[in-house]
C-alpha cells in the first residue's frame, strides 16, 4: 500500500459515532501478540489539558534520557503526529507496513470478530505495537474520548492521570459532570497510583470514590501537590510548584495561566513515575528546561505575528472559559475577531455563550468538511439568530486586517481539533 491507499483504507473506518467498547480492541491486538501488554504506560484521560500535560511530561523524561513514546489524538497533518518517540513521529514507511499487516486481519479470517472496529482502535493499536516493538522505556497514552470504554483503556498502566472534568461530548459521556467523572474515572487501574488536575469538587467526589473502592493510590491537586501562578511573561507563564518531593520556581513554554496546572501535574507524574521505577529524581534544573521548552500545536499556539493570528483547540465549555480567561489576562486592549466551529457532539451555545461575555469581539462561525462536523444549516441558523457573522473560513484566514486602525487587533481561530488540522494545512501550504 502507498500514503494514499493506506489513508483510503483506514478512512473507511472513520464513524461519526463512536462504537464504544473492548471487545475488539482485546481480539485485534491478541492476534499481534498482545504488545500493550509488554509495555510500561502512563495512561492520561480528562476533559481537556491531556494533550499539554502529556508534552510537558513527555519532554521531562526525554531530559531524562528515556525513549519515550506518546499517543495523542486528533492529529493535526497526518496519521503520523499521532504516533511519536522523542520527538521523532512515526516513518510514514513504518506506519504503513503496520496498516498492511492490520488491513490482513481485518480483512482476513477474523474479519467477523472484528466487525465494527474504527479508526482510533486502529491507529491505537498500531501505537502499541509499535512502542512495544521499538522497546520504549515508557508509553504515554492519551486517551481518545470518555475513558472506561475508550480503546487505549485495555493497558494495564503503571501510572493513571486524570486532568479536569468539564461538560463535553454530553451526548455520548452524559449531561452532568458526575456522569462524566464517572466516564473517565474508568481508567483507574486497582492499586495503581492516580493523580489528578484541577477538577472541581463533585466531579472529584466520584474520581475519589472509584479510587478509593480499587485501592488506588491518589495524589490530588491542591493536596499531594500546590501549584501557585507568579507571573505572565511574554513566552510563557512563571508558577511556583510545591510538594513533599520538590520545591522550585519554573516558567512554562506555553501560553496561558491554566498551562501551570497542566505543567505542575505533569511534575507530580514525573516524580511518581521517578519513585516507583526506583529513578533518581529529575533535578530542578533539567525540570525547568524541559518545561520552557515545551510547544503543543493547537493550544494557544502563535502561528502569525502580523497578523496576530492564535489558534487554540477550545472544543468545549470548560477550554473554551480558560481561552476567554486567558484572552482578558494577555489582549484586553485588543480588538479580537474570533472564528469558531465544532462538532456535532459539542454544546455550541453553552460555548457561544462564553465566547460573547468577552468584550470588544467580532464573533465569526463557520463550517469544515468534515462528516463530524455541525451541519452547515444549523451554524447558519444559530449566526442568524444572534447575529453573529457566517463566513467561509478560508475567506476569513485571506481577508487582510484593517489598516492604520487605533486599536491592535488579534485573530483567534478555535474551536473543533480536526477543524485546525484543516486550518493550519491551509495556513502551511499558503506560506509554500
């Protein structure tokens, strides 16, 4: 199979609706040998902050020395952002050959086991196997969506994390945050140490007692460890981290004043995993390296000075209320002209609702091709209803900002992840 055929094929597999459950996941990578079952994983799930927390966690172990692999999900270009170790992606010649062998089972004898499987359980399994046969010394594993029945959760981790708890895909996880904590609590492995983000306190109940009821060691945010912000500076936020374990004064590579929580739990998984693996732990210094240097496509990312022009994956309420935070911290004198779509499991008018509290705003919605994407009729009709402006996105992205203007002006694209992944393709091809 070339790039392009194997794209075709693993495409046939994408399901607007997710086919929630284990059953092919544990079939399909018995068939290889169970190679999830050969690795050491720190698994990752939460509403939002996972992608962040996992590159500021990935980046501190690779200054550690260790080889590193990492899942993350959506990708943002190809298949192969998805897949990393260090900071090498997957070679597309190495994902390919692991499709073929994937495509022989799927189509093969077992075919009428594996009825049903999707395009994540693919591209999860073809991360296992390929972490499992590059021998990495740890597997950071995002998870997709939801958490008990997601298909990264048939690892047996040696570490769980979860990061917050917001309203997100409710039609799918639930309409109340117990439901969904409840969701997501279901990585919880018996006896192995959780620890957790910022999460607000009934969502922390359940997490809690689903813990407590595995025996499942829990280092929670405010307790096992505090985290306090010291200041905003032009490329990254300062906070100051404390636990039994360390003391210090570090600054974060990312935008944002929500980024030194994701940082400062990053920190705790770092020293557990240093503890229960019998590491020394990492000094301050290779800490706060690591961290200053941390970058995350999509997540409050500068892809443009002038234009000022930031995109940030806000996909729910809960990320989209830490983006209007940070946009009144960083640019309150600013004009802001913001683009914005989701998909269709997403609360759009909980999210519109947020995104107008802020001021001196010009409100732009628009649509993506995408099969998961909010039909076009209802973003036109919801624009029309609050008078917001509908625009063709790339129309918005060309259309040149006003000048000589008495205000600055900033850009923010944000909304659904596979929306910027079509965005920031656009933008790169357009700089070539």
């Amino acid at each position: 199979m070339n790039k392009n055929e194997t794209n075709q094929w693993i495409a046939n597999y994408r399901t607007d609706q997710p086919h929630f459950g284990l059953e092919r996941m544990v079939k399909l990578l018995a068939l290889r040998g169970n190679p999830h079952l050969k690795l050491k994983v720190i698994h990752i799930g939460g509403t939002n902050g996972k992608g962040s927390t996992i590159a500021f966690l990935k980046n501190m172990l690779v200054k550690m020395g260790l080889r590193v692999g990492v899942f993350s999900s959506p990708y943002l270009i190809h298949y192969t952002d998805q897949i990393a170790i260090n900071e090498e992606s997957i070679p597309e010649a190495r994902l390919e050959a692991l499709m073929v062998n994937y495509r022989s089972l799927l189509d093969g004898e077992h075919a009428h086991d594996l009825q049903g499987t999707t395009e994540f359980e693919i591209i999860t399994a073809i991360a296992y196997d390929y972490f499992a046969s590059e021998q990495v010394d740890v597997a950071i594993m995002e998870v997709g969506m939801g958490g008990l029945l997601d298909s990264t959760n048939v690892c047996q981790p040696i570490l769980t994390g979860i990061t917050t708890i917001g309203l997100d895909h409710v039609a799918l996880l639930g309409d109340t945050l117990e439901a969904i904590a409840e969701q997501k609590a279901g990585i919880i492995k018996p006896g192995v140490t959780l620890v957790t983000g910022n999460i607000v306190p009934e969502a922390l109940a359940v997490i809690d007692q689903i813990a407590e009821a595995k025996q499942a060691p829990s280092l929670f945010y405010g307790d096992a460890y505090q985290i306090s912000h010291h200041e905003s500076i032009v490329t990254g936020e300062v906070f100051d981290y404390t636990s039994p374990l360390r003391q210090g004064r570090f600054q974060t590579g990312l935008l944002g004043l929500h980024q030194i929580e994701n940082a400062g739990m990053a920190l705790a998984l770092l020293d557990r995993y240093c503890q229960e693996s019998g590491r020394e732990l990492a000094s301050n210094d290779i800490v706060a390296q690591a961290l200053e240097e941390t970058s995350w496509p999509g997540r409050f990312e500068v892809v443009s000075r002038s234009p000022l022009m930031i995109l940030d994956g806000a996909h729910n309420p809960h990320a989209i209320k830490a983006l209007v935070e940070t946009l009144q911290e960083r640019f309150a004198d600013y004009h802001k002209e913001i683009l914005f779509t989701c998909i269709k499991t997403k609360a759009l008018e909980d999210m519109l609702d947020l995104l107008e509290t802020l001021p001196d705003i010009e409100l732009t919605l628009t649509h993506f091709d995408d099969g998961r994407a909010t039909d076009e009729k209802v973003l036109k009709k919801v624009a029309y209803s609050r008078n917001l402006n509908y625009q063709s996105w790339k129309e918005f992205l060309d259309q040149k900002m006003p000048e000589n203007e008495e205000k600055k002006t900033v850009r923010i694209i944000t909304g659904s992840l596979y929306f910027l992944a079509q965005v920031r393709a656009y933008l790169m091809e357009r700089k070539n």
